[in-house]
C-alpha cells in the first residue's frame, strides 16, 4: 500500500509572484510542473495584457487540457472495458475446447 505524504508548506515562485502552498508532492514534481507553468505564462507575454488577464488565459487553456484529457481517459475506459469482456470471452472458448480435446 502506498504511503501518504504529510502535507508541508512550499514557496514556489509562480507568474512573477512568490506564493505559498501546502503540498505532498515530491520537490521533483513541483519544481516541473512550476516550470510548465511559468513557461507557459511567458510565452504568452506577446499579447501584450497585464499578468493578471494572462494568467485566467492560462488558466482557461489548463482547464481545456484537463477536460480533454479526462474525455481520454473515459474513452480509455471504455477500451480497457471492451478488451476486459472479449478476453473472457475468448478465454472461456479456449477452456471449453480444452474441456472439448480431453474428452477425446
């Protein structure tokens, strides 16, 4: 069974601001997704608009990823679902020619 971390409280610099959180991720896994972040943020320092309306457009364009990604995952789902059933079925065909050879 996985172990769950403790919550600790973090600074992380984010969009020009310094904040602080409280996370159990890893430092490794905050650090990344700081940089996606903030990468993202300067990339979209060409539109020329204060950092507060680039941010709701970075998080309007996170929010689009994450429902596209959770449509994926359904779809995954449902995929992973099908091929469950067809590999019962086919594995009771292959008990019942089994059964069918030692009869034999």
């Amino acid at each position: 069974m996985a172990s769950i971390e403790p919550l600790r409280s973090v600074n992380v610099s984010v969009a020009q601001e310094t904040i602080q959180i409280r996370t159990d991720l890893p430092d490794s896994e905050l650090e990344e997704i700081v940089e996606n972040i903030n990468q993202r943020f300067e990339r979209s320092a060409k539109f020329q608009m204060d950092a507060r309306k680039r941010l709701v457009l970075l998080a309007v364009e996170l929010t689009s990823e994450i429902r596209e990604l959770r449509k994926q995952l359904g779809r995954a789902k449902v995929y992973y679902d099908q091929m469950e059933k067809e590999i019962q079925n086919l594995s009771l065909l292959l008990d019942e020619g089994m059964d069918g050879l030692e009869r034999l």
